[in-house]
C-alpha cells in the first residue's frame, strides 16, 4: 500500500463577502453595513431607542419576556421588568456586532424557542434578600431553642 502524496497546506484566504479582521477599513464598512440593516428593520420606537440608547428591546414571541440587546454585552433577559437571566447568541464567524443584533432580534421576534436552544443562556445570580435572612436567622435561633430545650 502506498503512502497518500504529500500536499502542501494551502494558505487560508478570505471567504467571499467575508472581511478578514486585519482589513480594518473592510470591517468598519460591513459594522456599518450591518448597522444600517438594523436600523432599518427595527420599528420607529426601537429605532430611536438604538440611537438614543445604544440598546434595542424586542418582546419575545413565546413568553412575553422582554430582551435588551446591546452591541457590547450579553442580552439581558427580563421577566415582569426584573432581570431574569442573561444570553448570549454566538455566531459561527466573526461577523460585525450590528449582525449578531440583527440575528438576535429576528429570532427573538420570530422564534423565541429556537433563540433559547441556541443561545448560551444564563440563570441570574440571586441574591440573599433581606427577609430572607432573616427567615433563616429566626429557623436557625429555633433549631437552637428546640435542642437546648431537648438536651437540657
């Protein structure tokens, strides 16, 4: 059995319609691309919002919740106006943010269960509220009554 020939490694060149991220001028002008396309599938209100604001709100098909995304950090997901989790969609290429907030918003908009399968979803890291520490205080304290009063 022969060996397969050696073939050299081919040198990786940009796919077509894809900016390499050294061609700094080619990426600003797909950023400001995707930009344009947010802008212009976006309802007046959330128009405003983004340029205002720099973030868009889109209400979830299924849940009603209601999801900030931001150019620069995960989406912020929130149940009744309380932040409920955070996600964060990654895209299979190095695309311009402005393209992740177009997928983004269109799946949220159009098929919020697809959205959280494919999504990194992240539960919102609760807090010890007041009253309940004060629960726990007041069970510990009778945890102690009771075996003080039984070991006594």
């Amino acid at each position: 059995m022969t060996p397969a020939p050696f073939s050299r490694p081919r040198k990786s060149k940009a796919q077509p319609g894809i900016p390499l991220q050294t061609d700094r001028v080619g990426h600003e002008e797909a950023k400001e691309q995707a930009r344009n396309l947010l802008i212009k599938i976006l309802p007046p209100m959330e128009r405003e919002r983004l340029l205002k604001e720099g973030v868009i709100h889109v209400r979830g098909s299924r849940s009603g919740d209601v999801y900030e995304i931001s150019p620069g950090a995960q989406t912020v997901i929130l149940h009744q106006g309380q932040v409920s989790a955070y996600a964060c969609l990654q895209l299979s290429m190095p695309f311009p943010t402005y393209d992740r907030m177009v997928a983004e918003y269109l799946l949220i908009k159009n098929d919020e269960h697809l959205y959280l399968q494919k999504a990194n979803v992240f539960a919102r890291k609760r807090s010890l509220s007041l009253g309940t520490a004060v629960l726990i205080l007041m069970n510990a304290a009778l945890l102690v009554n009771i075996l003080l009063t039984i070991y006594r």
